[in-house]
C-alpha cells in the first residue's frame, strides 16, 4: 500500500504547488495591469505602487477577472483615459502572459 500513498502524496503536493503558482501568477499579472493603468493615467511612483495594490486586492472581491476589469475601466475613465473593456481585456492576457514568464524565470 505505500506506493499507492506515495503516489497520492505526489499528486495532493502536485497539486498545491499548481494551486499557489496559479495565485502567485494572477497576483503578479494584477499588479503589472495596475502599474500600466497607473502608467496611464500619469500618476506617480508612490501613487503607482499603492495603486497596484489596490488593484491586486480588487481581485478578492468576487471570483473571476470581472472585479479588476470593473475597477480599471472605473479609474481609468475617471482619470480621463480613453479606453474600453476589450482593450483592459486585452492588457489583462498580456500581463499574465509576462506574470508567468517573470515568474518562470525567477525574478
């Protein structure tokens, strides 16, 4: 019975490994996505840094993206930017792409 129990270890741990790396990732690629926006509505690097954040912790809201695209189309348009929800979307699939690979890559 004990490489059944290993091999179900292996996998129990295979799986909380793909369930942090999946966070870190959507994590990192909110707080990339709140760094563009604050890149566009031209604030500072303090006010950058707290805006990512706060973009970061927008995500806990409900499950799914639509909680950041909500809040960044919100501030952005408040802001005087012109932009649209598939433009955010598409911003969104960039940054995770680059989340992932920064994190691949260890930085």
């Amino acid at each position: 019975m004990t490489t059944f129990d290993d091999r179900e270890q292996a996998f129990e741990n295979k799986f909380a490994h793909d369930q942090e790396m999946a966070f870190r990732i959507t994590a990192r690629r909110n707080r990339l996505l709140g760094q563009w926006a604050a890149g566009m509505m031209k604030l500072t690097a303090e006010e950058t840094d707290s805006y990512a954040k706060s973009v970061v912790q927008a995500d806990f809201e409900e499950a799914g993206d639509e909680d950041v695209i909500r809040k960044l189309l919100g501030d952005l348009t408040s802001a005087g930017v012109e932009i649209d929800e598939a433009a955010i979307r598409a911003a969104l699939e960039a940054k995770a792409v680059e989340a992932r690979r920064q994190l691949m890559e260890g930085k």
